[in-house]
C-alpha cells in the first residue's frame, strides 16, 4: 500500500516499519537497499500496483541489484576503452548460467546487506531466489563450462566477451509421468528476465541462401536470399570482489517493420505477409531442434551461422572504432588484439565468415585474410564421440551459405596441396585429412577438421582425452602441426559451486584454514589435509553435510512425493541422460540389489548399509534409449520405493528436470556420487569436479578427469572400477569374437527387467543393445556387462566404507583439499596466458 510524503517519495507500509521508496542504485546499507527495491516496485513497475507478493519481491530486487551491476559494466567498458587491451571473444552455442541472485549479491559481497533490507520489508532472501527461474541458454556440461568460464574471466579482471543465443524456449523442461520423459516449452522469459539490456543500437544483418556475384575485377559477394537482423542482449557476469564487470552478449533474430507485407496481410494472406518474422523467430526458438529433416538441419546450420556472423562483425565493428582513434592501426594488428575461441565444433563457420568479411567487405586479398584468421581463431575439441563430431551436408550448405562454401573448398585445395608439397608421407591419408568428405553417396563438410586446419591452437579438456586427441582423433594433424595441440583440463568456479551453494562447509573451511581467500585460491584447500584426522572438524564436516542432505530430502518430497532418510547414504547421478554415461549400469546394480534385498532374511536386512539412489538428467527428445532408461529408473523406484520389506534399505528416485538450481541442492547433500563412463568416451566431466570439491566421494572409471582427481585427492579416496581406455577398442574385438563371459550377476539383473517385475513395458529394445556380439544397437557398445562385476565389488567397498564413520568423514575431508587444481580460475588463467596472450585488465 502506498501513500504520499511531504517531499514526494512513496512510501510503503511493511509491517510495522514505514519504507521510504527512493533510489539509491549503489546502496551498500540495509535501510537504503531496502529504499532502492521499493523505489524498484513503484517506479519501475513490471506488475500492478499495491502488490508486494514473492515474485514482485523478486523482481525489485533483481533491479535494485542490476542498478550495482550496470555502474560496474559501464566502468568496466571505460576502461577498457582507455587502457585497450587485446580481448578474448568466447564462441559458444550454450550456457547455462543458473540463477544471477544468489551469484550476483555473492560476487558483489552484499548478500548479507540484502537478507537484512529483505527481513525490512517483510521477505526472506532464500524464498525470494527461488522465484527466479534458470536461463533456458544450454543442456549439459558444454554450457556449464562456459558459464563458470566467464565467471573466472570477470574475477580475474581478464578483458573477454562471451556470445551466444536467447533461446526463448531452451532445450525443454523435463516432466515425468507414468508413460516416462515428457518434453515441454521452458518457460523463462515468459515474463521477462531482469538481468539482460537490449541494445537496441546493436544489430546487425544476417544472410542466409542467395547466390555469389563475380564482379568484372574478379572480387565476389554474396547477395539475394534473405536477410534477418541479429539484435543485442546483455547480461552483467560481475567478478567475485572486483570492479570488473564483463558481458555475455546474446543475439536474439528479428524481421524489419519493411519485411512485412502489408498489400498481403491486408489481402487475407496473413502467413505470408509475415514469413520472414515468422522464419527469424525460430531462429533462437529452440537449442538443438531436431534435424532429421532437412529443414531441421537447415534450422540448426542457420543458428549456428547465425551465431558467428553476428558475433563476427560485432567484433569486427568494434576493432574499427578503436583503429580510428589509432591512425597506424592496420588490419595485420587485429589478431594481437583479438583472441575468438571456438566451444567446440558449433562456431566453425566463424572461420569461413571472418574469411568472407575480411575479404568481401573489407577488401583484404587471400593470403592476408588467412593469416589474420589462423592468428586469431583457436578451437577447444570437447568430445570424441564420432556423431558429435559434427558433418554438415555439402547441398545442405552450398543452398544455405554459398560464398562460404566456395571458401571452404578453396581452404581445403590449399591444404591438400600444402599436402602434395611437404607431407608426401601422408598423401595415402589426405582422404581422411581433408576438410570435405567428397562420398559421392553423401558428400559432407568435416567440421572438426576445418577446425583443426584454420586454428592456431587446438586443445582437450582433460589430460586423458588430449592424449587420446593426439594420439588417435587428430595424430596425423599432429605430425604437421606438433605444437598446435594443448591441453586445458576443465574447471568450475568454486564461488557457485562452494562458497554459495554450500555455506555451511564454506564457513567450515574458512574457520579451519583461517582465510577466505580459498574462495579465488583453491589451491590453499590443501591445508585441509594435515587436519584431515581432527576429531573436532570431523564433527563440524558431518552436522553440514547432514544440514545439506535434511534440505535435500525436503526438496525431493516436495518435487517427486518420495519420502527419503537423510540417514541413508545419498547415492547420486546427474548428468545428460547417455548410453555412454552409463546410467544403465547404476540401474541394473540399484535392480541387483533390489533383488538381493527381497533374498535376504530381516536380520541380514539390517546389516546392509541402507542406501537412497537418485538419478536425474534430461534425455534428448529424439533419443530413444536414453528415454527408455530414464523409463525404467522411475518404474524400479515406483516398486521399490512402495515395497515394505526393503524401502527402509533402499529407494530410488528419479530426479526431475535436472538444471543448475537442482544441482545445487544435491551436490551439498551428496556423499558418493556416480561417475561411471566407458573409459575413453567422457573429455573430460565437471560435475565430478563439483561433487569432489563439495567432500563426496566418486565412484568411477578411469575417465576423462576422473583420472586426474583421483590422482589429487588420492587413490584410496576414489572408488575406481572398469576397462582402461586402453583395455576398450581390445575387449569389443573380444566381443565381436564371442568371447565375452557376461557375470551371473549382470545375467540375473537382466532377467529380474524381463521377468515383468517392474512392470509390462517392453525393455526388451533397451536389453538388447547388452546382448549379442555385433551389429546396429547390440553387442554392448558401452560395455555395461564387462564392467558390472567390478563396479559391483566397488560399490561392495563403498558400503564397508560407508560404515567406518571417521574414515568416511576422513575420506570426505582429503576429497575437497585435493579439488585445488579444478578451480576454472586455474583454467582461464591458462588459456589467457598460453592461448590467448591476454593480460588482466582490471577497473582501478
């Protein structure tokens, strides 16, 4: 309710205390914070007036937060103005940002400020954050990786940008139901989000289809088709303790108003007066639309174009803003100002466009224009899964992107001859090298290998999968080029993934190490390791863990209806519903012991470590045995879950629509955590990192970084099973062959599926893909039944250990001290250093 006061402020009445609604945007007090969210809700009003409920709570807050941050941005970019440094630009398809509250009022050290200005005005901070919902910008670890990346950028006061799409609907929002996955719209600029800008004086045209014209001088353009306009939305990424303030700047398709045909609509032709609105919209309707028609991959090609012409000239435009006010600044400088990093193979056609622009537009010759592009382009591979390794369709691109066709065929003559010339050693294999797969039966464009050949630098994400990259994926590249491949192992910032979501063990470790300054050195949680074995800290670590699993447990029955002990051991896997993830293993031995459990006298019952399994993450819509696995976890736990014999020894609950703000919530609550991959198959993982950091133990295989956390934390600390990746191309041989004995365990699992006890629906598709010994879908790619033995005796070892408390605990405690070297911040600090030759740039 608000009335008037004599010098013309609004006033609201909260409770018993009267808040005057004037703006402080850079208050640092409760009382004028409280002041600047009230002046929020009257004078920047999203909702009608006289309501204060949760969300406009919400909203007022996040502006009142949003007035900080823009003053930081605009200093920030200032100063980046004046002191010109060369700038990192930050391709990527995904982010997945989580909610900006909790990170924002946390990197800016006000959340105390905000809890008490909130309680002013009669809210609760946690209540508050959990109206925000998560930015639908991403899926999986890709997004993860580049939004703890742009984190540790601002808090290193590193000079860098982050682009990508404003996906209006995202991936889907995952719902679960009696038949399994259901997908729907997410919903999260259904009304707005607070923490973009539009820049309305931002845009640029992007051209899609049309036909090259040769000019009389020999110079081409690329003209006709259509022409949609890439509009600008920023969003802050404030550093942690710092003044810098960087953009994650998002590109969001329009029409113009001159792209509507008013003669038709007016006609009764209603679509077609608007068919180009309506083709720009679906541009960053949706990450990843389904492309098994042709219009899909049209769709995904356009967005992914769409992307890095955008992005590309933005950068382009900005380089010549700053080359007017410096009168020598020729082109040849641009890439000792400009670093662009490809997030894996979704921004290569970057490396044609930048071709085209410096050729085209800015009327550069060849040979310049390639040396400018090799210099400034580097590409980070993240998979060695050969369908993720993307290959567009030759008609597919010469239809869509015809001028960067011709310079795509004219990068792969060139190296094809640079072949001929000095490789002759590897002219037998230029068929496999070269950039276009000339199969007449279905002519491709290798992505990874145009990536390869144009970047300057090209790493892996782990120790183990570059090795495999130099090794196996790319060893012939390395033989022409052996100083072009790095490796970067992967982080996550620790500020989101301990300081914030867990600061009950957050003040823990600040307590026993005497510092906060763990928090941008990660390295100094090795001081935990001499204490490990304290009694006192022992205590301290189980009351927070306990704290964070009696919070789980109330969210999980909240969600799903499921009552769980938080005296159980919380088992738990997360990640993108995959066969090579392998959450068909975790089910069949949760299905084993079920089975073991019904066996079993009461008496023995109790002598078993009692144990509650949860899994989640989301199945692409258009695959079917991942969503047939995400099936069979919900109808295992819809028995187990109800069977009076066993519940209070085991339950398994399928987690819905897993995103940021879920892991959250069960990272801190977790104590072992699930990291199981075919050896060779996962880069390299970061959600292990975020459970290890967080004191869970790992059960895994020798993958991706599993294998170097278990190298920091110690062997006897990590729960290791499974074929090596070197044991894997052998045993599937031996598969093929027929020699494969499959354990009696594994074999029993299996039949307790078939034999209808968790239901009448048909698994026998999923089953099949574990038996036979070849052919399309069967013969255990993954390797689930080779390794079931081993992870069963591991998870043998985890219930032993489970039972020895100190140990435990013990375990626990060296398990966040040796998560040091998984800081993202060690990460950034790498690339700018040994790829991007960047320097800190940071706001006096």
């Amino acid at each position: 309710m608000s009335s008037g006061n004599s010098n013309g402020a609004t006033v609201v009445s909260t409770g018993s205390t009267k808040i005057p609604a004037v703006a402080h945007p850079l208050a640092e007090e409760p009382d004028e914070i409280a002041s600047n969210i009230k002046y929020h809700a009257a004078y920047s009003p999203h909702f009608s007036l006289f309501k204060f409920e949760p969300e406009q709570a919400y909203y007022s807050t996040a502006d009142s937060v949003r007035d900080r941050l823009i003053q930081q941005w605009n200093e920030t970019y200032l100063h980046y103005h004046k002191a010109d440094p060369k700038q990192t630009y930050y391709l990527s398809m995904e982010y997945l940002q989580g909610r900006a509250l909790t990170n924002a009022i946390g990197n800016l050290n006000t959340q105390d400020a905000y809890a008490d200005a909130l309680n002013k005005l009669g809210h609760d901070l946690e209540e508050l954050v959990e109206q925000e919902k998560d930015a639908a910008l991403g899926n999986g670890g890709l997004g993860r990786l580049a939004s703890c990346f742009l984190d540790s950028m601002a808090t290193l006061n590193l000079p860098a940008w982050g682009y990508g799409l404003r996906y209006r609907y995202g991936l889907f929002k995952q719902r679960i139901t009696k038949d399994g996955q259901e997908e729907i719209a997410e919903d999260w600029l259904e009304k707005f989000s607070p923490w973009e800008v539009v820049r309305h004086d931002i845009v640029f045209p992007v051209r899609f289809f049309g036909h090259v014209e040769v000019k009389p001088d020999g110079s081409r353009r690329w003209i006709g088709g259509e022409v949609v306009q890439a509009l600008a939305y920023d969003v802050p990424i404030p550093g942690y303790k710092t003044k810098n303030t960087i953009s994650l700047r998002l590109w969001e398709a329009k029409a113009r108003a001159d792209d509507f045909d008013l003669f038709q609509f007016n006609d009764g032709q209603y679509e077609s007066a608007a068919q180009l609105h309506s083709r720009a919209q679906q541009i960053c309707a949706v990450l990843y639309p389904g492309d098994a028609t042709e219009n899909g991959k049209l769709l995904r090609l356009k967005q992914q174009f769409f992307l890095c012409s955008a992005s590309l000239q933005d950068i382009i435009s900005r380089f010549k803003e700053r080359k007017q006010g410096k009168d020598s600044r020729e082109w040849t400088e641009f890439p000792s100002r400009v670093a662009v990093q490809l997030n894996d193979t979704h921004p290569t056609l970057a490396i044609p466009e930048l071709m085209r622009l410096l050729m085209d537009e800015e009327g550069l010759g060849w040979d310049e224009a390639w040396d400018i592009t090799t210099r400034t382009i580097a590409y980070t591979n993240h998979t060695v899964l050969p369908e993720a390794l993307e290959k567009w369709s030759q008609h597919v691109m010469w239809k869509l992107l015809p001028r960067h066709m011709e310079i795509i065929e004219e990068i792969d003559k060139r190296f094809v001859a640079m072949i001929h010339a000095a490789q002759n050693n590897l002219e037998h294999k230029i068929d496999s090298l070269r950039i276009l797969d000339n199969n007449p039966q279905k002519p491709v464009v290798r992505m990874a290998n145009l990536c390869v050949v144009s970047a300057h630098s090209v790493n892996g994400v782990a120790q183990l999968h570059t090795d495999i990259l130099k090794a196996e994926l790319f060893a012939d590249y390395v033989t022409i080029w052996p100083t072009k491949f790095q490796n970067k192992t992967n982080g996550i910032t620790p500020r989101r993934w301990l300081r914030f979501c867990n600061p009950d063990l957050s003040t823990i470790i600040t307590k026993w190490l005497k510092t906060e300054e763990w928090v941008t050195n990660l390295d100094l949680l090795a001081g935990l390791r001499k204490i490990a074995d304290n009694a006192d800290l022992q205590a301290e670590w189980a009351s927070a863990k306990m704290a964070s699993k009696v919070r789980l447990a109330q969210y999980i029955e909240q969600m799903t209806g499921i009552s769980i002990d938080s005296n159980t051991l919380f088992d738990i896997q997360v990640k993108r519903i995959h066969e090579y993830k392998r959450q068909l293993l975790n089910i069949l031995g949760a299905i084993y012991r079920y089975k073991k459990l019904k066996e079993m006298s009461p008496e023995d019952r109790k002598k078993t470590t009692p144990r509650t399994i949860m899994i989640g993450g989301k199945a692409f819509a258009t695959y079917t045995n991942a969503k047939r696995i995400v099936k069979l976890v919900n109808d295992v736990g819809a028995v187990v879950n109800t069977d009076p014999e066993v519940n209070s020894y085991l339950k398994v609950v399928f987690v819905p629509n897993y995103n940021v703000s879920v892991a959250e919530k069960l990272i801190p609550g977790s104590e072992l955590s699930q990291h199981i991959s075919t050896a060779g198959m996962e880069a390299s993982g970061t959600s292990n990192m975020k459970f290890a950091l967080n004191g869970c133990l790992i059960i895994g295989t020798l993958d991706g970084a599993n294998v170097e956390i278990r190298e920091e934390i110690g062997e006897e600390n990590f729960f290791l099973f499974g074929a090596t990746a070197d044991d894997v191309p052998r045993l599937r041989k031996e598969r093929e062959r027929g020699l494969f004995k499959p354990d009696p365990r594994f074999e029993e699992a299996k039949q307790f599926i078939r034999s209808g006890a968790f239901g009448n629906y048909d698994y026998g598709p999923l089953l099949d893909s574990l038996e036979g010994n070849s052919g399309y879908g069967r013969g255990d790619y993954f390797l689930v039944g080779h390794d079931f033995s081993t992870y069963m005796d591991a998870q043998a070892r985890v219930d032993e250990a489970y039972k020895d408390r100190k140990l435990w605990l013990k375990m626990s405690i060296l398990s966040t001290a040796g998560s040091g070297k998984f800081s993202s911040d060690r990460t950034i600090a790498q690339y700018a250093k040994e790829i991007w030759n960047i320097q800190e740039c940071r706001v006096p």
